[in-house]
C-alpha cells in the first residue's frame, strides 16, 4: 500500500445500529481520522431481491460514483460486504482498472454461509483485518497478509469504574 491515502471509503455491512459496523467501522473511521486520515463512511448497501432493477441499479451508480471521487489515492474498507455479489464484482473491476487498495473486515464466521464470496473478497483484497485468530487461520488460505484486530470498545464512552468485590460476577454480550 502507499505512504499515506488521501481518503479511506469505509463501506459497511449495516448502519449504526448494527454492531459490528459501529464498532469496526465507525469507531475506527474516527480513530483514523483523529490522526489525520480523510475518512468517509458510506451508507450501507440495501439488500436487494434481483427483481427490483432500477433499485439495484440506483445503488450501484452511487457506488460507482463514491469510487470515482479518489480512484487512485484511496483505501476501500469493505466491512462484512459479502452479501451482494455485484458489489464484489464492482470492487474487482476497480481494483483491475485503477490499482485501487481494498481493506476487507469481518469478525464472524461469514464464510461458513457465503463461501464463495467471502473467498472472493479474500482474493481480491489487499489487506485482510479479522477479529479473531479462527477467522485469521481461515483468510491465511486465500490471502497472506491478515492481520487479528479484536473488535474493540469506545474507551471515550465506556469508562472502567472501581467495583467493589463480590461474590456474583455478570458476562455480557454484544452482538
């Protein structure tokens, strides 16, 4: 990858109310961007039943249009984007016509529903960040440079506080 890009395109599986995309792509588009990075996070991508044309047209022209904004200086973020596979072939055709960069996220096992696009998104990318050592012993097999980022907490929101000892303990879950 180059030095530094002009701009990171985050493009995430879900809005904020989903919590992969909030944590992996929110809170690291603002991270980025505490330390000098452009970053732009893109609505994310309906899910469309193939009959509805002119809707998947509409969101593959906005797609298209975002890419053309920084065809050569920039980073695409793809967070858990497996789910359409005309986003797939659009990154690939991208990335075969202007040597864009293509970051690929995921921190659950999507591979084990789609396979085939999660392998292509595998293949095509640059940069493989996954959540767990699991997710990574399975990306090692289609790309080698996959890096373990554990989904992260806000440290800005969620501040450790000093308990006092007891003798019930509680586990939380987000996802």
């Amino acid at each position: 990858m180059r030095n530094k890009p002009s701009r990171i395109i985050f493009f995430p599986k879900g809005d904020y109310n989903i919590p992969s995309t909030r944590y992996r792509c929110m809170l690291f588009a603002r991270e980025l961007k505490k330390h000098g990075f452009s970053t732009s996070i893109m609505s994310p991508r309906q899910i469309l039943k193939k009959n509805i044309c002119i809707e998947r047209y509409r969101e593959a022209m906005k797609t298209i249009r975002e890419l053309n904004k920084s065809r050569k200086d920039a980073i695409i973020y793809a967070q858990r984007t497996v789910y359409q596979s005309d986003f797939i072939r659009l990154l690939w055709v991208y990335k075969k016509l202007f040597n864009i960069n293509v970051v690929f996220d995921f921190d659950d096992a999507i591979f084990l529903r789609r396979k085939k696009r999660t392998n292509r998104m595998l293949k095509i990318s640059d940069v493989i960040i996954v959540g767990s050592r699991f997710l990574a012993e399975y990306a090692k097999k289609y790309n080698d440079n996959v890096y373990v980022v554990p989904t992260a907490i806000d440290t800005d929101k969620f501040k450790p506080v000093r308990l006092e000892k007891r003798t019930e303990f509680k586990i939380g879950w987000v996802g």
